[in-house]
C-alpha cells in the first residue's frame, strides 16, 4: 500500500513515492493555474512536436543522485536508462561541471552503477556496482564498493565482501569507510572463499525458510530470517572490516520496509563516531519506535558501547551531525497514535543525549531529508507543502523557515558544496528531474538529459485545482488536458487515484498523466484526505475509514471537472495503483458514473493480507486482531469485495506475481468475484514482478493495456 505508480520506471507517474512533494499556498478555493504549457504551445504553432507515446516512458533518462564534489568544481549525478531490447534497467554515473558545460561519462552504458560519492581529498569518485561478477543471478546482485580517479582510468574494486554492500560512506577525514553489511548467508561465504580459489559452487536445493520473526515478509526481498544489517568500518591503509555493531536488529532503514523512514548511518565530523537509526525496543517488529544512536567507530565490541541519543517514543530518523560535533538534526514524530499518518518534523538532540527540541512543531508539514550546513549555523531540509516540495533552511537555534526552492516544483535531492551553493534535483510539470544548482540566491539548470526528447513533445497543459468536498472540506487536485484540449469538445475523463495513501500528488513530471493527455483524456490528480502536504489531521482523516472521506474527495475532484466543461461525464474511467486501486474499487461499488475502471495492486478483502503481506504491524495497529469480532466489523466493512455485488463497470485488474505489499491473491479474488458476476473483467498477471512493474517490456505491455482498455470503453475504439 505504498505510494508509487504502477512502473518503477524513469519517471514517476502515477504518485509520489515516499520522497513525497508539494503546490501553492495562498490560492483561492475552486481557483486555478495555468503552468508549463507556453514553450509547447510556441512550438505547436511552428508543427514541430508530436504526442506522447509509451516508447517515451523508455527513452526518458532518469536523473538521481547528485553530489557536488569537495572543491565545487564537479557534480556527480546518475542517469537510469531503461532498455527495451536487453529488457533491463541500467544506471550510469556521470559527471557536469559546477559552472556548466557539457556533462562527461564516468562508468560504461554497459554496467550497472550507482551511489556516487566524492572522497574527501577530491582526487576519487566511489559507487557501488556489480560489475565484475559472473552471470550466476546470486553473484550478479552481490554490489560492491568501487573507485574511480576524477582524472580518468579504469574503476577498481575497494571492497569484497560475501554479501552485497547495502550502503557505504567515507570518513571526514579520507581514512576509512562505512559500510552496512547484511548478515551473510553461509551459501553467500562458502561461495565467496570460491571465488578467491577461482572455483565456483555446484547449485543444490535452497534450504527451508525458517520463520521466527513477527515481521517475516518483505516486497523486493521474500521471507526474511534472523539476518540483520549492521555497521561495519573498513581501514583503507590496511583492509581492516571491523563490525561495530551488532543484535537482534536492523542498524540501517531500508525502503520498501513498511515503518521504516529510509535513514542513512552518517560520520561524524572528528570521523571518531557513527550515527545511526536503528529499533532497539524488546521487538522491533512489534512497533515502529526507532531511535538515533550513536558508536565509537573503533568500538571493539559490537552491540554494545552504544549511545541511545532520543528517548521519543515515536519514530526518530535521518540523522545529520552539526559542524561543531555537539549536536545532531534528524526527524521525529511525535505523534505514536498517528502510526504511519505521522508527521515527521524537523528536531535537535545533544549527540551525547538527553537533551532535544522540535524545531517545526507549529508547521504542521512534512519534513524530509535534514542536513547540517557545512559552515553555517543552518539546517537544510525537504519540505512537503500541498502539491510542491521546496528545498528550504532553518536556523539550529529555531525561527522562521526559509524556502530557497520553491514554487510549482519538487526537489528530491540535494548535496552542499563547500562555498554554500547547492546541488539539487528539480523537477517540473513539463520537466523530468534534472540537476540544478542553487548559488547566490540563483537557481540553474546543470544537466540537460531529456532536452532532446522534451524538444520534439507536445505536452498535455497542467492546472492546479482547488475545491470543495461534500463536506466542504477544502481539496487540491492537478488537471492534466490533451495538447490542443478545448472546451467546445466532449472530452473523456479519467480519475487518477494515488497510492499510498501517506503520499502526494505534485508539480513535478507525471508521465502516467501526460501519456493519458497525450491519448485524448483530460486527467484529474486528486490529493483526497490521507494525502500528505496538507497537516496531520488531513493525513489522519482516513484512520479507520479507508473508502469514506477519501472517496468523497476523489469524486468531488472528478464533479469539478464535470462542472468546468472539461469533461464528458457520459465518458468517465478511473484508475490507480496500490492503494490506488484499493480506493478504484471502493469507487466502483460505490457509483456506476465510471464506464470503465483498471485497478492495480489492490487489495479487496482485506482480512485475507492479515499474516499474509509485509504490513502486520499497520493492520494490527489500525484495525485490529481480525478473530476479535470489533475488529473483524472493521476489516469486513471496509472491504470493497464485501459490496462487489454493486459492481458493474468493466474492469482491468493487474499486478506482480511475486508483489508481497499487496499481494496477487487480492487481484485473484476480486478477478473471480466480478467474472461470476458477467462484469467485463480481465487478470493480468506479470510475471516475477514485485510491487512496482520493473521490467521494460511488461511496464509497456502495461501501459498498451491501460490505453487499450479505457479506449474501448471511453472511446469505441
């Protein structure tokens, strides 16, 4: 039930994934703006663009990663490039100077690299690469640290380790690295000490999993054992790896882990301790109380000789070391009632404990992403502000926030240089991510990916909406109209529900929605109650009421439209992903308005996820043990199969054979139910996909499906 689109492609469209976003303050209700849509009309006229098509979601570069290095001359980024004859997604690292210019290769096209990170005397680059490994599909994903001289050469191996490096961070001061290791699995060491022999293991039947945890289940992993991530230091001199931590529990959040905020382990400035996130409660799985710790990093004893830096009994992460050593910024959510709808603000603890402060407790917005400033007493930070997501500051010592980014568009990442000028990744409603550098008060594009391919588009032009609900509860929405779209036309319509729901539309690049646009569609984006962008008890509204208010506001989103003359309301589709498509089905047993609905990833039945997906702790917390017959009221009224028999718009269904966030049991279900009813339906089913479509050639398959089916029923094509 985690925000994102149906693709884990390039662009998101779709939804905002966990890095959420946000729009504009201060506009009127039910008003409107206009944006991205002067270039495109400008070349419409001299006939030089053309439409959206699938292809495109292929020959999009997507922008990530960008790290500004230690002398400010070089930005680091990485460029993902799917491949739809090898069927595969492969990431590069390039390189763009800091005052402009042309940008410049760093690793093959041909091999897989990532996480970039400059070494602190400005002379190597690190990533993390599987290069070098053999075609065994174990081998292939066993990631290590490699380097690469700024001046050119060939990249060569840091690190080999039985198991694949999960993340990795320089010391301050060059010596040594950071490194977060899995527990390896005795096939993973046997096969590495053949390996250093030049010989290769015989494959035999895997083993059983043997189950003992609560949280036993993960999307993109499987079952999961009593193997944790720890903190282990790598001395470059000697190739010394010391494992400093250690226990019954995971030292580094991951994404995709339902409750974890995604933290990185950070040094601290004397490069003598570690900060970490980590859930040291008697079961971690049982709650999601994580904490900021810290560790000698030439602790010779893990698990032990640590430091536990806050006490809030809610969620703590991300930390960041101020410049001094004395102090550490990280997130907080104080709420411990509010579970995943949370809001984690912005605080300050001592790094030698006992001592912390909200900074952002009356701002009522999601923060994310806190960094210290290299030399000033400032804390950078992502702020997610209804429907945009500005790059802004906050004195350590509190007061007024300050946006440096902001406006219709979302950063998602940014890393400070040493002169105080920014890197950051920007996107825009006509604009794919891009790298940009803030400097002076001045914000510039730096790299220029998808230029070619935006050059010879015909975008679809995007509003920001704001109206009221039944309740009159103000919501926001993004339209997205055909390219040419005018008003004296009978213009079908589709409702393109986020998933999540703790996420957020935004003004950033919405290929789903421009792909939609591109076919005829004018495309409504509603940011309904559960949403985030908009203040905790916006967030909390959907608390044990998923389908109610949610379903008000997606439907006052779609009445609006109706009433501006955008669309035909004779010819209205709705679709989403996720908890997406949980909220289409909802939709369609509660109105037979739409004439056609694609629902992906959905859940329908909800007590059949209990002990079943990676959400235990979330169902428990919010509805309850389903044998407990109050709780089992809650699960069998909030389940849309339990009023499938009201359904009557035809409906695609499709999901990821091996998705366990919401598993391909709930499509099952709600395929058969609706077959037995003789509603139009098709189950499509893809094959070792997880919770997000990977693959090139199914995610266009996918897109195929989407267009054909809303085509029939919206269009009699």
């Amino acid at each position: 039930m985690q925000a994102g689109s149906s693709v884990r492609a390039p662009v998101k469209g779709g939804s905002v994934v966990r890095a959420r976003s946000s729009a504009w303050l201060g506009l009127a209700a039910a008003g409107c703006l206009a944006f991205g849509a002067g270039a495109t009309r400008a070349a419409d006229r001299a006939g030089e663009r053309r439409p959206l098509r699938v292809d495109d979601a292929f020959a999009i570069g997507a922008v990530g990663d960008p790290q500004i290095s230690p002398d400010g001359r070089w930005i680091a980024y990485t460029v993902t490039n799917q491949d739809l004859e090898e069927d595969e997604a492969r990431t590069r690292i390039w390189m763009v100077p800091g005052a402009g210019g042309d940008a410049i290769p760093l690793t093959r096209a041909d091999e897989d690299s990532s996480s970039p990170r400059w070494s602190p005397d400005d002379r190597t680059l690190a990533f993390l690469s599987d290069r070098g490994e053999g075609e065994d599909e174990d081998e292939a994903e066993r990631s290590q640290v490699w380097t690469l001289f700024r001046e050119g050469g060939e990249a060569v191996p840091l690190t080999d380790t039985p198991q694949k490096v999960e993340f990795f961070a320089w010391s301050p001061d060059g010596k040594r690295m950071l490194l977060v290791l899995k527990d390896p699995k005795p096939e993973e060491v046997l096969a590495h000490e053949a390996r250093k022999k030049g010989a290769k293991l015989e494959k035999k039947t895997p083993p059983p999993w043997v189950v003992t945890r609560r949280q036993f289940k993960q999307d993109y992993v499987g079952y999961l054992d009593s193997r944790r991530n720890h903190l282990y230091v790598l001395d470059l001199a000697t190739k010394k790896l010391t494992q400093v931590t250690s226990g019954d529990t995971d030292d580094y959040c991951q994404a995709y882990l339902p409750g974890c905020e995604p933290s990185e382990p950070a040094w601290s400035p004397d490069a003598r301790r570690i900060a970490f996130v980590s859930n040291r409660t008697d079961d971690p799985d049982a709650n999601y109380n994580t904490d900021i710790w810290v560790v000698d990093a030439d602790n010779d004893d893990p698990g032990k000789k640590l430091l536990q830096v806050t006490s809030n009994p809610g969620p703590d992460a991300a930390p960041s070391w101020s410049p001094d050593g004395t102090r550490i910024a990280h997130l907080s959510n104080t709420e411990t009632g509010a579970a995943l709808y949370g809001t984690f603000h912005l605080a300050l603890s001592s790094a030698a404990g006992g001592d912390s402060k909200l900074l952002t407790r009356d701002l009522d917005r999601m923060i994310l992403k806190p960094r210290f400033s290299r030399k000033e007493p400032w804390i950078h930070f992502l702020l997610e502000d209804s429907g945009e997501q500005s790059l802004a500051r906050i004195a350590a010592s509190g007061g007024s926030v300050e946006r440096l980014v902001s406006g219709p568009r979302v950063v998602s990442a940014f890393d400070e240089g040493p002169s105080a000028a920014i890197a950051a990744l920007v996107s825009e409603p006509a604009l794919p991510p891009e790298v940009f550098l803030l400097s002076n008060g001045k914000l510039e594009r730096r790299s220029h990916v998808n230029d070619a391919l935006l050059a010879s588009l015909r975008l679809g032009e995007v509003e920001e909406i704001r109206f009221p609900s039944q309740d009159g509860t103000e919501i926001e929405a993004f339209v997205v109209k055909p390219p040419g779209f005018s008003p004296r036309r009978r213009t079908p319509g589709i409702l393109l529900i986020h998933g999540g729901p703790q996420a957020q539309y935004d003004a950033s690049f919405q290929f789903d929605a421009q792909l939609f646009a591109a076919n005829g569609y004018v495309v409504v984006l509603p940011n309904p109650r559960g949403s985030t962008g908009y203040g905790q008890d916006f967030c909390l509204a959907i608390w044990q009421a998923w389908g109610e208010r949610d379903y008000e506001d997606v439907m006052a989103s779609m009445d609006y439209a109706v009433a501006q003359g955008w669309v035909d309301p004779e010819r209205l589709g709705v679709t989403g992903w996720s908890y997406g498509g949980m909220l289409t089905n909802h939709v369609i047993t509660k109105t037979d308005r739409f004439k056609a609905a694609a629902t992906g990833a959905s859940a329908a039945l909800y007590v059949t996820n209990f002990a079943h997906d990676q959400y235990q702790r979330w169902w428990i917390f919010e509805l309850g043990l389903p044998w407990k017959p109050e709780s089992r009221e809650l699960y069998d009224r909030l389940s849309p199969l339990n009023r499938v028999e009201k359904i009557v718009t035809p409906t695609l269904i499709l999901g990821g054979k091996e998705d366990w966030n919401v598993p391909i049991i709930n499509s099952e279900q709600l395929f058969l139910a609706l077959k037995l009813q003789g509603v139009p339906t098709e189950l499509v089913v893809y094959p070792d996909e997880f919770h997000g479509i990977d693959t090139p050639t199914h995610a266009k398959d996918l897109y195929g499906r989407y267009l054909a089916w809303f085509g029939r029923y919206l269009k009699g094509e």
